[in-house]
C-alpha cells in the first residue's frame, strides 16, 4: 500500500506540512508523529489486508494525522462526518461492518438513488491521479498552503489531503470552518489557496464586504456543489480569484475544472475535463465520465459503477461548448446539493414517515442564494392540522442540518403521475405556490 506522507517526508523533511492553532509540524516531524500513532493500532497483532477502519475525523491536525495512522497501520480507512448524527453514523458502519478491498486505500460513504448508505472505494492510484491532473490545470506545487476546511469525509477534504502530501504543500488545518477567521488567514498571507463550497464562499464575501483579498492569495477552489451565478459575479466583483470545478466522489473529487482565468472570462462553465480523464454528454443530456480517477467500486459489490464502456453515469445533465468546457445545467437524479452536502431525499422521507403524524412525504430541492438548493418537504398528515414545530423537532434529533427540511407544506394528498408515482416537479410546484414558502427554520 502506498504512503504517501513517508514519500513526502523523505523528498521534502524539513519543509512545513501541517499547521494547527499552535504548532507547525515539518513533513519529518508530521511523519513520526504518525508513525506512533500507527503502532498503537498494531497491539492485537498484523492488520489484515482490507480491513476497514471507521473513524470520524475532523479537519485538525490530530483528525488528519489519525487518518493517516489508520493507513500507515494497513487499514482501508472510511472516514465519517463529525456532524452525523447517532442514527446516521450507526447506519454508516453498518453499511462498513463487513469484507473489505484489499486494493482500497479509503472508503467514503455516500448514499445512493434507494437512500441505502454505501461505500465507495477509492485506491492509490485513483488519489495519485486526480492530484496529478489537479495540479496541472491549476499550477500547484510545493509553495502553496491550503485551508483545510473540509471534512476529510468528503471527497473534496480527503483529496486536498493527499494532493497536499503528493505536492510537498503545507496544510492549515484550524478544524471548524470560521470566515471570520478564513479571512484573516488569508489577509495575513498565511494561506495561499482554500477550496470551499458555495456556502462557505458567501459567509467569507458576507464578512469581508467587498475587500479584496491580497496578491499573496492565488485561488479559491469552489465545488461541491452548484455555484449561484450571482456568487461567482460577486466573487469576482470583489477581487477574488475563483477556480470552479465539478467533481464527485465516485470520480476520486474533480472531473473538470476552470481556472481563474477561465473563470473570469466565462463565468457560466466548469472548464475542460482533467488531463486523462474523459467527460461526454449522452443523447438525454447526461454526463458521462470515465479515466484513471475512476472509483474501483462500491464496497461489497451491489450494482456496476461503471457501464460495460466504463463510463460512469453521473445523473447531472450538461453541455459542451464550441471550445471543449463543459456546462452543468442540472441533475437527473432527484438528489439535492445543500451546502456542499449531497443529500438523498429518500434517506430524508424514511425518517420523516417514521413519525406517527405523517402519513406521507415528498421531500424536494429549491434553489437557494446561500445553500445552493434547500430541502422543503410536502407532507400529508395523518388527521387534524400538521404540527411543524413538532415534527421539526423531530427531525433534528434524527438528521444532519444539511438533510433537514427548512419548510414544510401540509397536503391532502402528494400528486401522482400517470405511472402512480408521485410526481416531484409537481410537489415542488406546491412549495413554488405557498405563500411565504422562502421561510423555514435556520440551517446550523
């Protein structure tokens, strides 16, 4: 298996590579600090190959240095998100607790189109690769310093850690996004890049009013989710220089990605697909991708990741132009981008319909200026009147702030289609029609 922090610490060991609240680590010194915490893992005896390590890891040092230990002492590790909840994370090491890939070199969970949580398998190879590719169309190398503001758990946070090992740069890793103090970072010079999502791009403009971050600050990757053309015109209005990419978890983070420059002059697209990495757009409007970043699968087998091409099928609709970039012009599949978190509506319904007030839901995306989309659920109550702030209250002892409905429209009935399935656009047309449907209960 390969270690991609004892290959930087032996190019590079005196050179910064971690910097928390209170101390820097060099790449030698990062790398023994692992190294002992890698034995401790060894005290039952050999690791067998394959064997998966859940663990939920935030974005500081001790969170990113657990992570590494977990692969140094040979476990395939399956990092999860500090912010599930109970119910969720006993559902995310259910779906882990069982056989292995002994080629895999993390497992990142995600749920699919059924809201069935599922693992998927990324290896060294697809890592090294998309650090590569990365590297190339954004001209990064040994000399930057990137804030660690996402969750290692999400494949954009896990990719950012080993590009940053591969490229000999320094991680800053404060834990807990905060745009007040992403905004001084960058004011005092101490970070060269971030890579944000939508959500955390607006609190950093909305904080900073306007001021335009110094030359010492080269790019802000944003991704994750959809990016609002409204924000990327203020980011760059405001002096910001915005890279934009489209990416996905299956495909190991970027797919395609515009440089700032590209951005600048045509704001609307994700740019060219990555060197080795090839994107199409089917007949129906599909994206399909396909290349060396390429996940090996789904952990414990289930449905082909891959057609018999290998293309993967992305569920996003899109086009490309005249100069090769590509356009993301929306999803098939009735998956919700909320803050940077891919939410399942299915997953949301199942928790939902466990309440005994409701009868039945439909839980739907709307565009929103800060979050991207937000979930908005119709509801059909049991009898008598619909009781929100109960329900609510509900949901949030079950369910992660991304997944939960920011709000609620009472039917008699969900609308259904010919088929006798309930029909989405409709339901969503429902919301569209509600007085005052822009409301709801703050996302934390």
């Amino acid at each position: 298996m390969s270690d991609f922090l004892a290959e930087a610490a032996r190019r590079w060991p005196g050179r910064a590579a971690l910097s928390g609240r209170t101390r820097r680590w060099s790449f030698a010194e990062f790398d023994t600090w692992v190294s002992e915490l890698a034995e401790r893992h060894h005290g039952s005896g050999p690791v067998p190959r394959g064997r998966i390590l859940p663990l939920v890891a935030e974005a500081t040092p001790e969170g990113i240095a657990a992570l590494l230990a977990g692969m140094r002492a040979g476990y395939t590790v399956a990092p999860l998100n500090p912010r599930l909840t109970e119910t969720e994370s006993r559902r995310a090491r259910q779906a882990l607790d069982g056989p292995g890939d002994p080629e895999g070199m993390a497992v990142l969970w995600t749920s699919g189109t059924s809201g069935v949580p599922r693992g998927v398998v990324l290896t060294p190879d697809n890592l090294r690769a998309s650090a590569g590719a990365a590297a190339e169309r954004l001209a990064l190398g040994p000399d930057d310093r990137w804030l660690a503001s996402l969750s290692v758990a999400h494949v954009g946070g896990l990719a950012l850690v080993t590009r940053a090992l591969l490229l000999g740069s320094e991680l800053v890793a404060y834990g807990s996004f905060d745009p007040g103090e992403a905004s001084l970072l960058v004011d005092e010079g101490w970070i060269t890049h971030a890579s944000l999502v939508p959500t955390q791009l607006l609190r950093v403009l909305d904080h900073r009013d306007g001021t335009p971050p110094p030359p010492s600050f080269r790019c802000v990757l944003v991704g994750g989710a959809h990016a609002p053309a409204a924000l990327v015109a203020r980011a760059l209005d405001s002096g910001w220089p915005v890279a934009l990419t489209y990416g996905m978890t299956e495909m190991s983070s970027q797919v395609a990605t515009a440089p700032p420059d590209l951005v600048a002059r045509k704001p609307g697209s994700v740019g060219a697909p990555l060197d080795g990495t090839e994107v199409r757009v089917d007949a129906q409007g599909e994206i399909l991708a396909r290349g060396p970043t390429q996940a090996r699968g789904f952990l414990g087998g289930g449905p082909p990741l891959a057609d018999g091409e290998g293309w993967y099928h992305t569920g996003d609709l899109g086009a490309m132009d005249a100069e090769g970039h590509l356009h993301v012009t929306g999803r098939r599949s009735i998956r919700v981008v909320s803050g940077g978190v891919t939410v399942d509506p299915a997953e949301v319904e199942e928790v939902i319909r466990s309440h005994p007030a409701v009868r039945d839901v439909c839980v739907v995306g709307l565009p929103d200026p800060e979050w991207g989309e937000r979930l908005v659920a119709v509801v059909v109550p049991v009898e008598g009147e619909f009781d929100e702030v109960e329900v609510d209250a509900f949901v949030r002892e079950r369910l992660s702030p991304p997944k939960r409905p920011r709000s609620w429209r009472p039917v008699d009935d969900l609308p259904l289609n010919a088929n006798g399935k309930v029909d989405r656009d409709r339901a969503r047309s429902l919301v569209l029609e509600q007085p005052g449907h822009s409301g709801g209960p703050p996302m934390e």
